[in-house]
C-alpha cells in the first residue's frame, strides 16, 4: 500500500482513538485534556473525513464555551476528564482566536446554523476579549511572553506574527474587513514597526529605544504559514517565505522545524528557564525540532500556490515522519536526524495529515 494512504488510514485511527465524549483530546496516550487550539486544529482535517467526527468537533466547541469565562476568554485546556484534580487553564491569547475560527469551520464544513446560533453569545464574548488585547491602542494585538502554542519557548511578546495572522482571519470572518485592512497594512510596513523584513515575518517585535530594538530575528513557521494561508501575505510574500524554507532547509528531514535557526545557549535570545524543557537542546522539541501538524499546515501553503508536486513529496514525507514507530504519529521528531520523540498519538497531526491529503487530492486548500 502507499504509505501515504497507509498514514491516511493510521490518522484516522488515531482520531478515532482521541474521540471522546467531551471532544477531541490532544493525544492517546497522554494529553487527556481538551485544548481550544489542539482540538480546533485537530478538527479542521477531522472534518473532512465526511461526518465521521462530526460529534467531536461539536463538543469540543461546546466543552470550550461551557467553559468560558466571565470576562470572554475560551480556555487554552480544560482538565476535567482524568483522576488528575480537575482544572481549567487560561493563559494563552491564541484560544480563543482558534474558538471563533472553529465555530465558523463547524458551520461551513457541516452547513449546520443551529449549532452556530447557539454558540454565537461565546463566540461574540470571545471576540470582544480578544479586542481588548490590543493594550497599545494601535489596532494590532499584544501578548505577553509563553501565552501561545509554543508556550515557555522561545521568548516572544508584543506583536507576534502567530497572533497577528490568527486575529486577521478573525476579523475576515466576522465581517471586520476594514480593521482587518488597517492590520495587514500595519504587519507589511517596511519602514515602522512592521513585521516584515523582505524575505519573512518575524517572530515578534515591540518597543523601539533609539538605535535599540525588541525583536526577535528567527524564523516562526506556524506564524509565517499562517499568514499565507489567510491572506495576511501576499503572493510576492508567500513566494519569499516559500523559498526561504526550501533555502534553509526547515523542511527537511521532514516538514517542518517549529522554528529556525535554533537557538543557543548564551545568544541573545536566550533565556536560562528554556533549560527546563527540551528545548533547552538545539533541534529538541520547539527549539527547531519537527512538528508534523505544522507540516501539514505547510503542505497546505504549497498548495495553495499551486506547488501541487512539491506538496506530493512533501505529503510522503510527512507520511513517513508519521508513520515511524510504526505509525506512532509523535508529538515531534530531531530537527537533523528525524528521529521520534516518545510521545505519539497526536490528534493535530492525524487532523492536518488528512487535511494535507484531502486537499492535495482536491487541489484546493479545504481549511
């Protein structure tokens, strides 16, 4: 059998096996909670499995709106289904982002208005709290450090482009076209504190002080294509990023390193508290290891632009990163070597795997 359809099948058991009556969990065996991002992400390929995982992407939303609080933030997890003590986490800017990009999916994917309107009172609250996480006053949204999907590593806060390109899908679907405009026009200026450098976005950037800047100069795949699939880059832009992965190799040995370069003890970027994570070692975990689900948000991007051979190769790699320890589906793998870290059964990379496959089958990018 081809080893991409042999991965489209293994994905599908793996979802499967992250089914639950609460939605989708982040993996089996381990992540027994449900994030916001993990299960959105997860569903957005789920869904194009027909309606097989149709009751999942549902509660999922509807355990991240149960759960919501007071002032308007969806949850970034919600730990109530172990024999751990039961908890909710918040602390993250992205969830409810995604909350708001999953109930517009839902109702797209499954043409289902009933369930729409009933979370429609959350969704409104979790777009106001989103709005007023812009403390600049200045239309872009401002996070503070280890408040997203690469939590406590690397350091970033201010504008990011992870959040930028979330927050600018947000605005398109709620119809907020002209803010949505102000914004793109604010992360492409070249000349003020834009994100853009020519050739990427980068990771973040805040405050300027003379001749001194906060920035960060590395490369954040997940943000940068993110910004491609929702139009937050141009083509001119998309094609640069395009080839800067293929020129430094962030896809290889499979798509794609979380971030590149890595970083180093004693760099700039460098903080001792990354030390108490994997990523304390360069091409470890997010420190430019490989995190397949972004490989499949990328085989997406290559799509889109119509690089429907480069996304067939890059679909079979992806494949093969899933497939090893016998169709483990690993959290990550070594940025150089490709080998698998332990942990397996990743619902986001089953859910993107099938939205790679699906869509390169369709020639059309179905997210």
């Amino acid at each position: 059998m081809n080893i991409t359809k042999e991965a489209y099948i293994k994905a599908v058991e793996v979802l499967d096996k992250c089914s639950y009556p609460e939605g989708f969990h982040a993996a089996y065996p381990g992540y027994d909670a449900v994030w916001a991002r993990d299960s959105v992400i997860t569903s957005l390929g789920a869904s194009l499995a027909r309606t097989k995982f149709k009751h999942e992407f549902k509660n999922s939303l509807l355990t991240l709106a149960n759960n919501q609080s007071e002032k308007g933030q969806i949850p970034n997890a919600i730990d109530k289904f172990s024999k751990r003590k039961h908890h909710v986490d918040f602390m993250s800017i992205d969830s409810s982002m995604w909350f708001i990009i999953g109930c517009y999916a839902y109702k797209k994917r499954y043409k289902d208005e009933e369930l729409f309107n009933r979370l429609k009172p959350h969704l409104d609250k979790a777009v106001n709290w989103t709005y007023y996480r812009d403390w600049a006053e200045d239309e872009l949204l401002e996070q503070l450090p280890t408040t997203d999907w690469q939590d406590a590593f690397p350091h970033r806060y201010g504008h990011t482009i992870n959040s930028q390109a979330l927050y600018y899908k947000v605005l398109i679907l709620i119809g907020k076209k002209d803010r949505a405009q102000s914004i793109k026009s604010k992360v492409n200026d070249k000349y003020g504190r834009g994100l853009w450098t020519g050739t990427f976005y980068l990771p973040w950037r805040w405050k300027d002080h003379g001749k001194y800047t906060e920035k960060g100069e590395w490369f954040d795949s997940l943000g940068n294509i993110l910004a491609i699939l929702f139009d937050l880059a141009d083509k001119h832009q998309a094609e640069k990023i395009l080839s800067h992965i293929k020129r430094k190799k962030i896809d290889k040995p499979y798509p794609v390193k979380a971030i590149y370069p890595p970083i180093k003890r004693g760099s700039k970027d460098w903080q001792d508290y990354f030390l108490d994570c994997e990523a304390g070692t360069p091409f470890h975990y997010l420190n430019a290891g490989i995190w397949p689900y972004v490989g499949g948000f990328y085989i997406l991007a290559l799509i889109k632009y119509k690089k429907f051979e480069e996304a067939r190769k890059q679909l079979r790699k992806l494949a093969e990163a899933n497939m090893k320890l016998k169709g483990n589906f690993s959290e990550w793998l070594h940025g150089k070597t490709g080998k698998p870290s332990v942990g397996g059964g990743q619902a986001w990379n089953a859910g993107m795997y099938l939205a790679a496959y699906e869509s390169l089958k369709k020639k059309k990018v179905l997210i």
